[in-house]
C-alpha cells in the first residue's frame, strides 16, 4: 500500500493530514518492529526449546542409566535457564523501553557532560585508552534532552566499542558539528562491521558477541540507543572507518 498523501495545505485539513500521515508512519514503524522482534525471539527460543524437548524426550527411555539420567536432567534445567534469562532480559528491555518514553527533556550542555562522563572510563575500561575529542565549535553546543539517557547511550556504545577493540587500544569519544544539530560518535579500531548489518545492528536481537557459557546475548544494548536517539530527535546509525 503506499503512503497516506500528505497535504501541503497550510490550514487546520493540511495540518491533520499531516498529523494522520505522520500517525501512520509509526504505526508502520511499529508493526515492522513487532514482526523483526518475533522473527529472532522465535530464532532464540528455538535452541533451548529444542534442548529440553530432547532431554525429556530421552528421559522416557526406561532403560537409561541413573549417570544419564541425570546428565539429561541437567540438559533439561539448563534450557530452562536459558529460557528464563531470555524472558528476563526481553522484561528489561521492555521496562527501558517505558522509562525512555517517559523521560522529561531540557537543554543539555554536551562538552562539559561528556568529558565527566569520558574521564570516569578509566577506571572501567582499564584495557583501553577512552578519550574525548570536540571538534571546533562545538564549545557551546547544547541540545534539548535528557542528561540521563544521553549517558546511558554512551555507556552502551562504549561498552560495545571495548568488547571489539584490542587491549591497548584507543577508543574516542567525538563530538562534531552536523547538519542539523550535533553528532555524537564513538569510534574504535576492531573488525570490519559486515555490511548486512549495518542496517540492522541498532534493531533488537541483533548482535556479533559471541554468547558466553551459556548467557545468550540478545543484542538489547544497541536497540536501547536508538530507542534514546529517536526520543532525543536524532538516529544511530553504523559505519566502518576508512582504511
């Protein structure tokens, strides 16, 4: 279907055709974010799903072992673990989901904000150097939102900056002048991002770390920035640097 037509009328039919187009434009938005979530939540329950069915699917054999049985009852606890950190983690995410919302916004002075919260990365991040650098005229920016969750965000993209980047090896803090308003990045040396996920990597459960033991990584922490930049008015978005 294409898009509800959006008058240009500047009068009170103008102004609601274009508050319906813009109404629908996130319901679309929202329904194709609902449709992604339940593809990877079905892709994730899948394995531990598939575990305990096995195991309990073995434990009916009479004639097992009392070592084996209790080597399928633990398979079977495990998968139930899995399952429930899977729950528990999608349950966070839909309680930052409501705080993000509900956030009141103000003006914010981002150089003095983020060279405090970049100086406390030392102590975090003792295998890497985390550095602050404003680019020229950005001395006096200022932006309407919220303290909060700009440093939510940026704890999350350095804490993934410093999951790829190498011991020892820099990760920057930039602020710069953009075309409208101001850019934020954070930059590190690391793998290359394949390209079919640069335009996925801030949807949610989507992610590169690998899992560990048998904690999935649900790819939660990059969808919450976007979810801060879109209520700040901004985006995120992914790029390699050149060379």
């Amino acid at each position: 279907a294409g898009a509800f037509p959006r008058s240009e009328a500047r009068d009170e039919i103008g102004e609601l055709s274009r508050r319906f187009a813009d109404l629908l434009e996130a319901i679309a938005g929202y329904n194709d974010y609902l449709k992604h979530l339940a593809r990877q939540l079905g892709h994730e329950l899948r394995t531990p799903i598939a575990v305990i069915q096995s195991s309990l699917d073995n434990l009916e054999d009479s004639g097992l072992s009392t070592a084996d049985r209790a080597t399928y009852l633990q398979r079977a606890r495990d998968g139930l673990g899995r399952l429930g950190r899977i729950l528990a983690a999608m349950s966070e995410a839909s309680r930052l989901e409501d705080s993000i919302r509900a956030a009141e916004l103000g003006p914010v002075a981002l150089p003095p904000l983020l060279a405090e919260v970049v100086a406390a990365y030392d102590d975090s991040y003792p295998d890497h150097r985390v550095g602050f650098s404003p680019a020229a005229g950005t001395e006096d920016a200022t932006v309407h939102g919220s303290a909060e969750l700009l440093v939510q965000a940026l704890d999350k993209l350095v804490d993934n900056a410093a999951s790829f980047a190498p011991a020892g090896s820099g990760i920057t803090v930039a602020l710069r002048p953009a075309a409208e308003g101001w850019q934020l990045a954070v930059e590190n040396p690391g793998p290359a991002l394949p390209e079919t996920l640069r335009g996925q990597l801030f949807e949610p459960m989507v992610s590169l770390r690998a899992e560990r033991g048998d904690s999935p990584h649900l790819g939660l922490g990059l969808h919450v920035v976007q979810l801060i930049a879109r209520r700040l008015g901004g985006r995120a978005t992914a790029e390699n640097r050149p060379g």
